[in-house]
C-alpha cells in the first residue's frame, strides 16, 4: 500500500514536471517574457484548474528560490552596493508605500466583500505570502481567504508585469553583469555547499523567505569582499526559474475561481489599482534617483522577492536595486504587520 502511494506520488509530481517544461518551452517558442518562469506558472495553472492531480514538492520552490537567492547575491560588488546606498531614500520611500498599500487594500477589501478586519488585513499586506499566512493563521483569519488573496496578487503582478515593460521597450537599460563570469567546478560546489547551508539555518531559524535570503546573504558578503568563487552556469537561472513557476501554478485548484469570486474580485481590483500606483511612484521617484524610471517601478510593484527579481535580471533592468527595494519592503512589512494589527483591532472593534 506505502509503495503504491509513493508510486503515485512521484507520478503526479513527474507529470507536473513534464507539464511545467512544456509551458516554458512553448513561451520561449511564442517569444513570450519570462517564458521559463511564465510559461511553467501559466501551463500548470490551467491544468490544474482544469483538474489534473499533479504536484510540485516544496524542494523544487525551495531550489528555485535558492537559484534565485544565489544569483541575486553575486550581483553586489563593492560598487554596485555604493550605489545601493545613494538609493537609500527612495528604498524607504518604497517601505512607506508598501506599508500605505495594505490600508488601501484592507479598506477595498472591507468595503466590498464580506471578510472581517483581520482577514483583509493579512490579505492586504504586501509581504511574503507564508509569511501573511502564517500571521493570519496566528491571529485567527481566515487562511484560506488570506492564501488566495496573495495568490490572486502574485499571480496578476507577474504575469502582466514583464508584457507591460516587453510592450514598453525598457529591457536592457542596464546591461551590465557584476560578479564573478566565470565557472570554476570546485569553487562552484564550495558556493553551492555554503549557500545550501545558509538556507538551511535561514529554515531552521523561521526567517522569512530562507531558500532566497539565506543563499543571498553568503552569496553577497562574498563578493562584496571580492571573494569570486565561482558564477552560476547558463542554465542553472533557467531551472530556477522553472521551478518557480512551476511552483506558483501549482498552487491552483478545480475550485479556485468559485470558491468566492467576489473576494477574488476585489483583490484583483486592488492589484491592479496597486500596480497603477507603483508605477506612478517609480516616475516620481526618478525625480530624486539617478536609476532608470523601469527599475524604480519595478522595486515598488506588489511582487514577490523571488519573482521581481527574476524580471529584473531576464530584462536587466537593475537587479541589485530591485532587489533592495523588494528585500527591504518584505523585512519591514513583516515586522510591523503583526504589532500594527494588535494597534488596529481594538479600534475597529469599536466601530464595527
């Protein structure tokens, strides 16, 4: 019986498999953008909304992201973190706007839907979406609600956002690669060995985001010391990017559009009223930073950590500050999300 039902297992995660290469192969054959992470998210959601039973395990999130973390970190040489710093006041503009967002979605979301304070305060909070799950589950809302909010978010920011700026014209405003170019095998597995392990205590630890912040943490001290052990080869960003769509499609189900269309409604409503938003803030920011106005909206948009810089890096669009952007808004939106909902509910207690 055990046996038939790992048979079965990895029968499931094997079609996922199959069916997430052929959705990036198809987009890279369509020219789409993103197609190894977009045409993997796109393919696997249909069929799995459709009602294929396939499945994408965590190690393969977990190894995407850690593609991503690594490659993220070999981007920060000395100078490309001086020139981090001179952005450091529009990155905490970015923080505020963040933070300025999840009121405006809570109120869209009380306003139009029937879900209680709490819940559209976790659904609204533009951070990592187990981290605001994981909140909402420790404050009694309700989690289903909160996990299709960011999934509708997620999903919407992704996939419009790189045929926006492939319809723009932006890609390649920043065409240059810092970090190591070279692969060197033994320096190769001494940076997978220390990133895999930094990722490991990152999980043990319950940081947020472990398998993208761990990796990119020991990925970035080395070469911001100019310690280049070795770059990542070709393909290696393209699996990752496949595992990453993979692992966002998989996160449909045959019920997902009827379970609460009204709620699903909204949140897309305040999606794309958000990203209208971020890309307003990203032309007024240029106003005060030397970065192009593409990578500027990109750092504000309501993304992932792991998706946004992904189309920061297939488009060159800045990656290292995107990064910091992203980094930084889903450190500080999970620190104040908990103690700001204990400051918020009493009062909306009295006035319900």
């Amino acid at each position: 019986m055990e046996g038939g039902v790992v048979q079965s297992m990895s029968g499931r995660v094997l079609g996922g498999f199959v069916i997430a290469l052929a959705g990036a192969l198809l987009a890279v054959w369509a020219h789409i953008p993103l197609p190894w992470m977009l045409g993997a998210l796109l393919l696997t959601a249909a069929t799995r909304i459709a009602g294929l039973g396939t499945a994408c395990p965590r190690p393969a999130r977990n190894g995407g992201q850690w593609v991503i973390g690594t490659s993220l970190g070999l981007y920060f040489t000395p100078q490309v973190i001086g020139h981090i710093g001179n952005n450091a006041g529009p990155i905490v503009v970015g923080m505020l706007f963040a933070l300025g967002l999840a009121f405006l979605g809570t109120a869209i979301l009380r306003r139009y839907t029937d879900v209680d304070f709490k819940t559209a305060w976790f659904s609204a909070a533009i951070g990592g979406a187990s981290e605001m799950a994981n909140l909402a589950e420790r404050h009694g809302a309700r989690i289903d609600r909160v996990a299709t909010a960011h999934s509708v978010r997620v999903l919407l920011v992704v996939v419009t956002v790189p045929f926006i700026f492939q319809w723009w014209g932006v890609a390649g405003l920043d065409p240059t690669v810092p970090g190591p170019r070279e692969v060197h095998g033994a320096g190769l597995a001494l940076l997978v060995a220390l990133t895999c392990v930094a990722g490991a205590i990152f999980m043990k630890l319950r940081l947020p985001n472990p398998w993208v912040l761990g990796p990119m943490l020991v990925a970035m001290i080395l070469t911001a010391s100019s310690i280049e052990l070795s770059a990542l080869p070709d393909y290696v960003p393209k699996i990752g990017q496949l595992f990453i769509g993979w692992s966002l499609g998989d996160r449909y189900r045959p019920d997902f559009f009827r379970a609460a269309p009204r709620f699903i409604a909204a949140m897309a409503g305040f999606t794309i009223l958000a990203l209208a938003l971020a890309f307003g803030l990203g032309a007024l920011l240029s106003l005060w930073s030397a970065a192009p106005i593409p990578t500027l909206i990109l750092g504000t948009t309501p993304g992932g950590i792991a998706e946004m810089a992904i189309t920061a890096k297939v488009l060159q669009l800045g990656v290292p500050v995107v990064t910091a952007f992203h980094v930084t808004r889903m450190v500080f939106v999970v620190l104040v999300t908990g103690p700001l909902y204990h400051l918020l509910a009493p009062r909306q207690a009295r006035s319900a």
